[in-house]
C-alpha cells in the first residue's frame, strides 16, 4: 500500500466520523442517491434529459410525500382507535396484561416523551430547517457531480500528475467510487426487495379487503427502505389493523408476513449477492449507530457504510502473513 493511498484512507475514515459527528446523513444521502437516479435516469445517453426528469420527479415525490403526511396523521390515529381496544380484549382473553387500555391510556404512556421532547420546540424548529437545507444543498450536488464529474487535478494547469497531491485525488477519486458502488448495490437491492414486498402485501391487503389500504401500501415500502427495524414496523402496523377485521385476520396477517420475509431472504441471497451479507448482529448494531447519530438517513446509510468497509478491506492484505504452501502435487 502506498503513501497516497493511506492518506486516502485516513481521509476517508476523517470524513465519516465527521459526517456522523455534525449529523451530515441527509446531505449525504441526497447527494448519493440524487446521482444513483440520475444515472439511472439518463441510461447512458442524454444528461440534460436525465436531470429534466430527476427535477420532475423530485417536485412530484416532494408533492406525493405532502399529500401522503396529510392522509397519515389523519389516519394513523384512526387505526389506533379501532386496532387497540380489539387489541387489548383478546390479550384479556388470553390472560395478557398490557400497558395500556385504549388509545387514551396509550397516549398517557408516551405523553411524558412527547413533553420531553417539544419542550424545546424552537431547537427542533432549527434542526427541520437545517436538514431541510442540507436536503436541498444534497439534491444540487448530485446534479453537479454527475453534469462534471472532474476533480480539481484534472484539469489545474499548475498541478502535475505525479504530484502527492495530484496523486492522492486519484486516490480519493477510487475510495468514493467503491463507496458509491456499495450504495448502489445496497440500495439499489433494498429498492427492489422492498418493493418485492409491497407487491405482495399488496395483493394480501386487497384480497382480504383491509381498511386504509393506501396509506398502509405506501408506509410498507417507506419502512422497507429501513433494514429490520422497518420490517418490523410495518408489520406491527399491519397485524394492528389485522386486529380490527378479527383476531383470526391478525393471526393470518402475521403468518403471511413471517411467509413474505422468507422470501425476501431468499430474494437478498440473489439480489444482493453472498458477498455483501453481514451478521444481523453487526447489521442492527449499525443501525442503532447510524440512528442515534443521523436518525433515519443515519439508519439507511448504516448497512452502506459497513458494505463499504467490508469491499475496502477485502482489497488489501496484511502484510508479514504468509499463505500457507500449497500441498504438493501427486504424481501417479
């Protein structure tokens, strides 16, 4: 391994501790996946066509993500209405006790961590506003790097390419490029399996004639962005309205998604591939990370990061260690 090459690393390493340490996940996650749909949009041929359609498509998400908060801040606690006391008469036939007796009683049990948490409203106020400028700070980023991808050595007429500095862009230029190849390829997988998914749940939902169908659709594939823990979110949600329709359905409901994620480990296994699995235990150790630095994008980028370590580290060997001597041919 060269000079230049650690430097890259050490430079790298610098800039995901601060990343995380100034709470940066949103700026990052725009820039990255802003460039991955741009690609993805121009399909090798005209750019200015792909960003014409990536504005398009990010003030249609922008207006679908509005209009969808709406439907699910009217709704969410409708289903809590409906789903909870069903909820708590089966656990009392069952012989379950639980925390909370209604929606009412549920709401006394968080009321305290709500207080807690808009007791400082005014900082809160500022954080929306920062990430919402690092939000649109990331989107004008991904648009530059993918019109001009040229780095300052390129073409600094003052700079030769033998030059460290010169060099250890080349450097940089090759780690940013496995990091976005890892967040492509993670990503890029988590976009399909969730939306594998939210086919499926789909057509398990229509069939069986689920109330609030919509917001229950669109909040599967949001949570299926979220390694696990969204998994776990949108089930939750699903076995709750499962609750209103009958216990039976919540049962049914509950063996059709442990069926469904079967199914998505077989899908990660080819999708994916085998070289990018992780330990669930590094996985969820990531995003619990990830989260208490960066919150969700925190949480999205966690699995990112440690496919990224994983590639980098994989490409360098140790060195002092020998391989062992291959056995010696027999010869008849």
């Amino acid at each position: 391994m060269t000079r230049q090459t650690r430097i890259s690393y050490a430079i790298m390493v610098v800039l995901l501790v601060l990343i995380g340490w100034f709470h940066l996940g949103t700026l990052v996650l725009t820039a990255v996946f802003g460039y991955f749909a741009l690609e993805q949009f121009s399909l090798g041929r005209s750019k200015a066509l792909a960003v014409v359609v990536y504005f398009v498509t990010v003030f249609a998400a922008a207006y679908g993500l509005f209009f969808f908060s709406k439907q699910a801040y009217l709704t969410l606690p409708r289903i809590a209405n409906e789903s909870i006391p069903k909820i708590v008469e089966y656990a009392e036939q069952k012989g379950f006790e639980l925390p909370f007796t209604d929606y009412a009683s549920l709401r006394t049990v968080t009321l305290k961590e709500i207080q807690e948490r808009f007791a400082n409203i005014g900082r809160y106020a500022q954080e929306a506003v920062f990430q919402l400028v690092l939000l649109i700070i990331g989107l004008v980023v991904a648009v530059s790097l993918f019109l001009n991808r040229r780095w300052g050595a390129d073409d600094d007429p003052h700079t030769t390419r033998d030059s460290v500095y010169a060099t250890v862009v080349q450097e940089l230029v090759l780690r940013f490029e496995t990091f976005y190849a890892s967040f492509a390829r993670v990503i890029g997988a988590q976009i399909i399996i969730s939306a594998v998914n939210t086919l499926l749940t789909s057509v398990f939902l229509l069939y069986n004639h689920f109330p609030y169908v919509m917001v229950i659709i669109v909040l599967t594939f949001l949570c299926g962005l979220l390694p696990i823990i969204g998994n776990i979110m949108s089930n939750t949600l699903i076995v709750g309205v499962g609750f209103t329709i009958s216990p039976k359905m919540a049962l049914v409901s509950l063996i059709f998604l442990v069926v469904i994620h079967k199914l998505e480990y077989f899908l990660n296994s080819k999708i994916i591939g085998s070289r990018i699995k992780n330990p669930m235990w590094l996985t969820l150790i990531g995003i619990v990370v990830g989260e208490k630095l960066m919150g969700i994008p925190g949480m999205i980028l966690a699995p990112v990061v440690l496919h990224y370590i994983k590639v980098e580290a994989s490409k360098n060997k140790i060195a002092g260690v020998a391989r062992e001597p291959a056995p010696p041919a027999v010869i008849p």
